[in-house]
C-alpha cells in the first residue's frame, strides 16, 4: 500500500501502487492520482530478462559469522546469500540476474555475479537453460559480457542514462532469492551517487529505493517507457536485505564497457595522476575560495598526465574537459570515462585565480597489467590463515607504480574467503601487519606466522593512490 496526498482537498488517499483510485474515492470529491501501471513493460521486456547461475571450484570455507563483513555495501550474492555455500565436491554456486541486449545472445550482468566461475548457465522465461561465455568482464565497473549461443531472443530498449532525473519512476525485473522475474518498483532518489572506494570511485550510481535484494544483482532496471537505464548492483545494508537504498549502474557506463569489450577484451580509462579530497568550509577559508567546491590536491603523481601539465599539491581542480567539479567525488568518472590520448582543459584555481591547465589523459594500468609488472609469483608466500599470497618489489615496479617507501610486498593471489571478505586484491600492496612494517615476502610471513583462526588482522595498505588500514578477521574454524 502507498499513501498519496492530494493538492486540493488535503486528504488522505490510500491505493494500490500500480492502480487508480477508486470510483467510489473518486465520487467522494477528492483529486483523482493516477498511479504507473507497469503491466504492459513487463509484458513486453519481462522476456529478455534472465537468470544467471555460476559454479566453480571453491576456495578456502568460510565458517565465520556474516557480521564480521567490514563492508556495509554488500554484493547481492555474499557470504549472507543462500546458495554460494560449498557444496559437494567443494563446488561453489553463484546467482543473479542479467539482460539480453542482442537478439544474437549478448547478455549483461555484474562481474561479481560471474567474478571467478568456470561454469555459467542462463535460463530464459520460456524454462531454456543455455551456456554462457564469458566474452569479458570489467571488476571496477562492475560488468560482465556474456554470449549465448542462440538467436532470434528477446532483447530489452537500451536508454539514456543521462536523462534520468531524481523523483522518476523506475521498475527492476529480477530473481531475488532465486524467485526468477520478480518485479518491484520505486523511484530514483538520487544521480551520481560515490562511494569513494579505490573499486568504485568511477561509476556515478543511480540511487533508488526500489526494493532490491541478493539475485537482483545485475538485473535491469527500467525507466516508465520501458527502456533500461541501469544495472542493479548493490544494495546499503545493515542486514544483508533491503533497506530502502539500492544502487545501479548507469547503462550508459555499461555500454561503453561493452564496446570496449568487444573490440580490445578489456577495458580502458583515462587517468591524470593526483590524488584529490574535498573542500570543505575551512579549506575554502584558507585557500581563498569564493565558494565551498572543487578537488583538492593532495598528491601528484611524478610523469603523469598532471604533473606534465604543471599541476601542483594545494591546486583545487575546478573543473575538467568542459566539466564542473562540485565534489572531489566529480572527477574520477569524469576522468575514467575519458578515452586514453584525449586532450581536455583542466582549470584549476590558484592563489586566488583560475588557471588554465591543457594535459593529454594517461592511461589507467589494469589490474593484469600491474600484476604482470609485479612477476604474479603464485608461489612467493606459503599458504596462511590471512589466505594472502604476496611477493617482493622490485625498485623498478616501486617506481612504475609510484611507491615512494622501501616496505612493502604486492599481493598476487587471494585464496581465503577472509581475505576477500575485507576487500583485498591482487595489486594491493601491503605495507605493515599490526605494527610491524614488511619489506619482503619473509618478513610478511614472519609477521602473519603465528595468525590463529578467532584472530583479527590489521593491516596497512596501499591500493593506486590510497593508504588505509584493513581490518582481515579469521573465522573459527568448526
């Protein structure tokens, strides 16, 4: 039930969502509100909705308790998700939702929903359960291509993701729990949402509060005229279940990784080289702002596209290719979504005046390419209850990615459900254990030898530009 307010009686009126009020409401005298009807969308693209099941070797158990999770944004299918239990054979199962996009059996989903599986299968609404490659996935989109082998399929209307505004209707079709092609509605509560996470600081989420829960995870969600203008993603939660803040990947990003998919096998984005914070209010004060806004910098990276350019630490970047810099927030999918060689304006105030700064966009190293630079030693560190393989750094790779310290080892490979847990990646750089700083694999192992299952972990890392502590809890075993 939703309740709805008149603008002329100031009475109360109590309908259905997706109805109009009654006769007998309306014979009353009040205002008649017409509420969406979304039958006939779901008639028509409900059929090119999918689900998605993904299956793969299982690595370490996770036998601790779901609270443990640092993280309160939580994928749809982890550790609280029913099925991505280890089964017999010590298989894992993984479940979401997706989208045909091409009658061929192009079909979008989120990396995490796939993110390591061997086995992928997608069932159709006609009860046809077909194979899935994975073409490609992007981790820090969080987008995955798959491809059927079928034709003549359903396929939904691709919108403008741009165009979507806060206040407006929107429908998301998916498997919650597994119940498949479950429809649920709501409104856009906001645009161009960041979280600030070094994973997600380059997609600007759509906001909603259209109930969304573990399954809907790379489903579609629709706009009144039935076009697709995001990609249900992730959900803020306490709990696990919804709570009335979802959050979707613009369609427009998506896209742009699908093409780049198609056409190189992986992703590109831009990159100029500082690390950026917000302005706030005594910042403004004592810089000589005009006004709370902007990026400012903090760091910049020696022989980046920034450092070429003449940008200096304390510069509050205003604005970027053409483009206004509210927040610190702005500029990294402003800046990634900008192909690599592209020449932009950055305009950046300084001692109180606007500077003009031209640069060329650099390229953002992916993830294999930092782990190749780094030698990906699979068999650098032993097994360890963190479930962390690390390897030593080299002074070349120091400098490539810009680490100005002698500690430090790379992580190449997670291998405990823990590890992931807490958000470590290959790529990271470790940079202390507790207290104690590591400068090479012995001394990490060292510093985690004596690491017992109840134990939590503190350790300092470095993920691109960012240092931060990392909290690595070790369940109980039993």
């Amino acid at each position: 039930m939703t309740i709805a307010r008149t603008g002329i009686t100031s009475r109360w009126l109590i309908a259905p969502i997706g109805l109009v009020l009654s006769s007998s409401v309306l014979a009353s005298g009040a205002c008649a509100v017409e509420l969406p009807d979304f039958t006939g969308l779901v008639e028509k693209y409900g059929p090119a909705v999918v689900n998605v099941q993904a299956s793969g070797s299982q690595g370490t158990a996770d036998n601790g308790d779901d609270q443990d999770m640092p993280e309160i944004f939580k994928r749809f299918f982890g550790p609280n998700a029913p099925v991505p239990r280890p089964r017999g054979g010590g298989e894992r199962v993984s479940m979401g939702s997706g989208f045909i996009i091409s009658a061929d059996g192009y079909v979008l989903t989120n990396n995490h929903v796939v993110d390591g599986a061997e086995n992928v299968t997608v069932s159709l609404s006609d009860r046809r359960v077909l194979d899935a490659k994975v073409v490609g996935t992007d981790a820090q989109y969080d987008i995955a291509l798959l491809k059927l082998t079928a034709t003549n399929l359903p396929v939904v209307s691709l919108g403008d993701s741009k165009n979507v505004k806060a206040g407006q209707w929107v429908v998301a079709i998916g498997s919650p729990f597994g119940f498949d092609h479950s429809v649920t509605a709501g409104i856009v509560s906001a645009v161009g949402r960041q979280f600030g996470g070094a994973d997600q600081q380059y997609v600007p989420f759509i906001q909603t509060d259209v109930p969304i829960n573990r399954g809907n995870s790379g489903g579609p969600l629709f706009n009144l005229t039935g076009q697709v203008v995001g990609i249900n993603s992730q959900i803020f939660s306490n709990t696990g279940g919804f709570m009335g803040v979802s959050f979707a990947i613009p369609i427009d990003i998506a896209l742009n990784a699908v093409d780049q998919i198609k056409t190189t096998g992986h992703v590109s984005r831009g990159m100029i080289g500082v690390q950026i914070q917000n302005v706030d209010r005594e910042n403004a004060k004592a810089l000589g702002l005009p006004r709370i806004g902007g990026a400012l910098v903090n760091k910049v990276t020696p022989g980046s596209s920034a450092d070429k350019a003449g940008v200096v630490v304390g510069d509050v970047i205003l604005s970027f290719g053409g483009r206004d810099i509210a927040t610190s927030a702005d500029l990294p999918p402003l800046v990634g979504s900008t192909k690599p060689g592209t020449k932009a304006d950055l305009v950046v105030y300084r001692d109180g005046k606007d500077v003009t700064l031209p640069l060329t966009v650099g390229e953002l190293p992916t993830e294999k390419a930092v782990q190749a630079s780094l030698g990906n030693n699979p068999d650098a560190s032993p097994a360890n209850a963190l479930g962390v393989v690390v390897d030593d750094i080299t002074a070349d790779q120091r400098k490539q990615i810009g680490l100005d310290t002698q500690d430090g080892v790379v992580v190449t490979r997670i291998t405990g459900a823990a590890a992931r847990r807490a958000a470590l990646a290959p790529g990271d750089v470790i940079l202390m254990v507790g207290r104690k700083p590591v400068k090479s694999v012995g001394d990490f192992n060292a510093a985690v030898k004596g690491v017992k299952p109840g134990d939590s972990v503190m350790l300092l890392v470095r993920r691109e530009d960012a240092t931060s502590f990392i909290a690595v809890p070790i369940p109980k075993k039993g």
